[in-house]
C-alpha cells in the first residue's frame, strides 16, 4: 500500500499519500482504512512529489520535473467508501 510516502493530503473523509517508490497515489480513509491506489499500473506519473485536493475534490498532484497533474473529481472514492460502509453493517 505504501511504497516510500512523501506527501499526505487530507480531503473530507479521505486521506491520499503519494508514493516516490513506484509513483502512485494510496487512498486511505480517515480511520486509515485502505481504500484504493490509482497511477501504478499505468505509469501515469513518475516522481511524485507533492498532492492537494481543492474544495471541488479536483486532485492535484506534482511531480520533481514540474508537472502539475489536474485529476478530475474522483467521486467513486466517496461511492466505493460508501459501499465498504454498507457492507461492514450487514
């Protein structure tokens, strides 16, 4: 889940950490429940660096090379915690 962490945000009910090692993004809820990573397979990104999330729940994340990645707004991040809810109850 973590491979090298060097950068944290924290965005309503969920906190994202980029990773150096292997260049993703780990999403954890509050709690520290893990929720999903996305980046690694792809390769869409290579030495992360930095990430904030704006109040629209766009991501932003930067890399040692001065990319600025503008991800739109990951709302299945919110559907799939709310289904790990659903599922925890019954």
């Amino acid at each position: 889940m973590l491979n090298k962490p060097n950068s944290i945000c924290v965005s309503g009910q969920f906190v994202y950490v980029t990773n150096s090692g292997g260049c993703y993004v780990s999403v954890f809820t509050t709690t520290g429940d893990y929720v999903t990573s996305f980046g690694r397979d792809d390769n869409e990104f290579s030495h992360l660096i930095g990430i904030t999330v704006d109040s629209n729940n766009f991501i932003f994340i930067t890399d040692s090379y001065g990319v600025v990645y503008q991800l739109k707004n990951f709302m299945f991040h919110q559907v799939l915690f709310y289904i790990l809810e659903q599922l925890q109850i019954s």
